[in-house]
C-alpha cells in the first residue's frame, strides 16, 4: 500500500516480535504517515474575462537556480518547463491570449531563483564538499564540483518554498519588476517534488495578481 503520492509504509516492528505486535505497529506507521500527508492548497480563482484582449508573451522562464536539487535527495530538472506551462495556464485563465513570443505588446519575464523545502537547504554546511571522483559531472543541468550541495542531501524543514523574478515590459519597455514567493506547507521530506510544484504553482498565482491590474490598463 502506497501513501502520500508513493510513500509506503515500512514494517516498523523488529525481528521476533509477535504477529499482534507486529500488526499494531503497522497501524501505527499507517497512521504516522497518513498524518504527514498534507493536501494540496486551492489554486486562487481569477476572472476569466479579466485579461480579455490582452496578447501577453511568456518566454520560457530561464533557470537561475544554483543546482536542480530541491532536497530530501530530490531533483526537479524539469521545473522551468513546467513553470511554463503553469505561467500559460494561469493567465489564460484570466483570459489573456498568451504565446511565448518576446516581443508581443506585453511581455512577462520570468527567472526561477530558488525551489527548495527549507530555508537550511539553501545554506552551505560544514559538510558540504564535491564528490572525491575527479570525474566532472555531465548534463547541462550538472553543477560544478566545487559548489555546495546542500539542496540535494539536506532533509527540508517542511515548507516549500519557490521564489521567482519577472519583468513586465510593455512594447519593450519595462514597467514593473518584483520577486515573488510561494509556500507550501508539507511534512519534512514527504511529497517533496509534489510540495515544491504546488509551491510552485502558489508564486504563480502571486505573480498574476501583481501583474493584473497593470495588465488591466490596456
């Protein structure tokens, strides 16, 4: 039995123990984790008629995150991508008619800065240091040896945090630039690339609201 989007259940009981033991100290784990399951934030409603007539251009947002590790042992090399989607999705919903051009008559840039699951994961520890292998990782999503890999081993905190930068220009002028941040609350190392995509998600939404009403003047 899977919880938690594949967390199973481990047998907690140690060896000899009786059936009957046995058996409540699974229903204890069961309950433990059912317990650190946390359900996914309701996404913030928007008007659909909000952005009507408003072409919007949504570059692909670049990756400026310093590795692809969110923690928990975790990789997201596919958030960029899906922030993208997520980006076109959400101001669609408003009724703009988004593409990815970058010289549409508004253009919203937008940076992935940070996606981890605590704060700690973003700090370098004593006991970060490179691999002992002298062989240089490969793939473009790769980082060097000599950087910090705090947010591939460190265990999270809990909270899911995804920061992202944007720009908002209008005919290749910008008119507002701002960082935005999303939270997702979550049981330390549970559900992690699910909590750290609702994190996402949730910035978002933040985004759309800082950028609608200036949207809104055209």
């Amino acid at each position: 039995m899977a919880l938690c989007f594949g967390v199973t259940p481990f047998d907690p009981a140690p060896p000899g123990a009786t059936r009957s033991a046995r058996t409540q100290m699974k229903r204890l784990a069961v309950l433990i984790l059912l317990a650190a399951c946390t359900p996914a934030r309701t996404r913030r409603a928007v008007d659909p008629q909000a952005l009507r007539g408003v072409k919007l251009g949504l570059p692909v947002p670049a990756d400026a995150r310093p590795t692809p590790g969110i923690g928990c042992g975790q990789i997201s090399r596919d958030l960029p991508s899906r922030a993208y989607k997520a980006l076109v999705s959400s101001f669609s919903d408003a009724g703009a008619e988004t593409s990815n051009s970058d010289r549409a008559a508004w253009v919203l840039t937008v940076v992935l800065r940070e996606a981890t699951l605590g704060e700690e994961n973003t700090r370098a520890h004593r006991t970060d240091r490179p691999p002992a292998s002298p062989v240089q990782p490969v793939g473009p999503d790769a980082p060097p040896l000599d950087q910090p890999q705090a947010s591939i081993v460190n265990s999270g905190n809990g909270d899911a945090v995804v920061v992202l930068d944007a720009t908002l220009a209008r005919s290749g002028d910008p008119v507002w630039t701002g960082t935005v941040t999303g939270h997702a609350r979550s049981a330390p190392c549970i559900q992690a690339i699910d909590k750290v995509r609702e994190a996402l998600f949730d910035a978002i939404d933040e985004l759309r609201e800082r950028v609608l009403p200036l949207l809104r003047r055209t």
